[in-house]
C-alpha cells in the first residue's frame, strides 16, 4: 500500500518540475456553501491539472532503459496531457489513447506536445495500449491503478495542509480514485484529523455502489459533463485505500454538476472544468453539509475546457 512517505519522496522528486499551486480563499462563495470555502487551484498548474504529479512520479521512478522504450497511456484527456508533456521533458516518445468523447482542446494539447494521439471507445482503451505494449514494447503509465501515479497525486494533499494548516475538509472529484486516495493518504501524513471526501458523478457513481457493497462494483459506461470522471469500475490498488483513508464519497447530478461549473466562474471568477467543480455541485445539492465555522478546500483538478462550453452552462 501507498504511505504518507511514498507521497514525502515523490514531492522531493517531482516538485522542481511543477508548480505549488496557490490554496485561494473564495469568500464570497461562504454563504451558498455553508463553509468557508478555499480552493487549491490546480487548474493553474503547468499543463492546467493534477494529472502532471503523477505523471512525472511515474516517469522519473523509471530506469532510463525502460524511457527508452517509449511509453502508452490511456486517458480522458489531462493523464495524457500530463504523459505527453513528461516525455517531452525527458525526450521520451508517447503514444496516448483516448476515448472518442475527449474534448478537442484535449486532443490538440497533447500532440502539441509532441505525442501520438490514437482515439477509440471507453471500454476498448486498455486493449488498444496493451497491444501497443505487447508490439512495440512500450512502458504502460496507468491512470491512476498505479503506486507511483498514486503517491505523486498525495503531493496536493500534503501542499494543502502546509499552506492551509487549519483546514478542516478537503474534496476532491473522484473517478477511478488515484487522486483521492493520494490525497487523503498525503493529507493525513501532515494531519490525521482532516477530512477527505470524494464527490462523482451521479450516472457513474462507482466508489458509492463500491463502497456499499464492501468490494469493487463494475457499472455500465456513462455519458456526463464531467468528462475526466467516467471510469467505470474503482482502481484495484485505489480501492482499499480509499476504503482506508477516505472518510466519505457523496456523488453529484448533471444538473448540479453544471450549476456548480457556471457558479463558480461566475461568483468565484476561476475557469476550471466541470469535473473540477463536482464537489461544489455535491455541496450545492445538499449531498454533504458544513458549519459556518468550517474551513473547507476544494481541489480544483483542472482547466482545460473552452470558455464557450462554461458560458453555455
């Protein structure tokens, strides 16, 4: 299992190469969400999400041999973004596989850097990258199934407990669960009383049928606005440690999901994707409460999305 410690390494590993993005207090969205409310905004981070922290974890615990060999990953479009842009960094050739509903501002982020894109259906992406691995020999990146992309996730949560001591809460969008159970492992290593809780989309709630059945649930694939969020079935490695770290997975309507994507560009000023404001449409909806006296941090997992899809909201 990930510890607190394999989260401390990776941040000595990879923190020269990103940013430590800022923890923003957003006061003016107190009193519709019932906390005072904080947002560690990783959608300003170098390639506009979270994904980049694993990434470069994985990659740079790698002998040079094995980057030789190029990699594959598959993604919904930021993981790719994140391989892509590691390679690049390290001369490493990537190929990336992506679902056919990836966003176009996705697609083009990731062969500006340089990588191959291949696009097919949801289901089919891991078989696609397998036989590129079986080929070509390639090193597969997982998306988040993976130690190494798990623990350089769990440096958000160790920056947001430095740079927010006090904080009480911290949320983050959850889909096959690398972040969240990152997070809350890094938190938790600086602060074992703060709170981690997960928010998911509502059409594809697999940590919450997961979790309620004591083992990981398999559910039919999903269409939602929080397009990075449609993993079907909870990571074998993220699953128990989530059911160890994570202290609740409340999930979130499309209708919420888009309500909390336009409130906060428009009451909190910040562009971040719908997937990133999930966890302030669980709030929005009712799904989880906090008192007034509560300091609350929700983890803004990226930006790439159009301004004219936020405004269409």
């Amino acid at each position: 299992m990930v510890t607190a410690q394999d989260v401390a390494l990776a941040k000595e590993r990879i923190g020269k190469y990103l940013y430590e993005t800022p923890v923003i207090r957003l006061q003016n969205l107190d009193e519709a969400l019932g906390c005072q409310v904080y947002v560690k905004a990783e959608n300003m981070q170098k390639t506009h999400s979270f994904k980049l922290r694993g990434a470069l974890n994985k990659f740079l615990s790698l002998t040079p041999d094995q980057l030789a060999k190029g990699v594959v990953a598959v993604s919904s479009g930021n993981h790719g973004i994140g391989v892509a842009y590691a390679a690049k960094m390290l001369g490493v050739k990537a190929t990336v596989v992506l679902t056919d509903t990836a966003p176009e501002i996705k697609i083009n982020e990731i062969k500006g850097l340089g990588a191959e894109v291949l696009l097919c259906e949801l289901n089919s992406r891991q078989a696609l990258a397998q036989s590129l691995v079986d080929k070509y020999g390639y090193i597969f990146i997982p998306p988040y199934d993976d130690e190494a992309i798990i623990a350089g996730q769990g440096t958000c949560g160790v920056e947001i407990v430095r740079q927010l001591p006090d904080v009480d809460v911290i949320m983050t969008p959850v889909s096959g669960g690398g972040l969240v159970s990152g997070v809350a492992i890094g938190a938790k290593g600086e602060k074992p009383s703060v709170k981690v809780i997960g928010a998911e989309p509502a059409v594809v709630a697999r940590y919450s049928k997961s979790l309620e059945a004591g083992e990981r649930v398999s559910l039919p694939k999903a269409a939602s606005l929080a397009d990075a969020l449609l993993v079907t079935q909870p990571g074998q490695n993220n699953f128990p440690l989530v059911q160890k770290y994570v202290d609740q997975v409340v999930s979130t309507s499309e209708e919420c999901i888009a309500k909390a994507a336009h409130f906060l560009s428009s009451e909190g000023k910040i562009v971040a994707e719908p997937a990133s404001s999930i966890t302030i449409g669980a709030v929005l909806e009712g799904n989880i409460r906090f008192g007034p006296e509560q300091k609350v941090c929700f983890l803004l997992s990226g930006g790439n999305t159009e301004l004219s899809f936020l405004a269409s909201l």
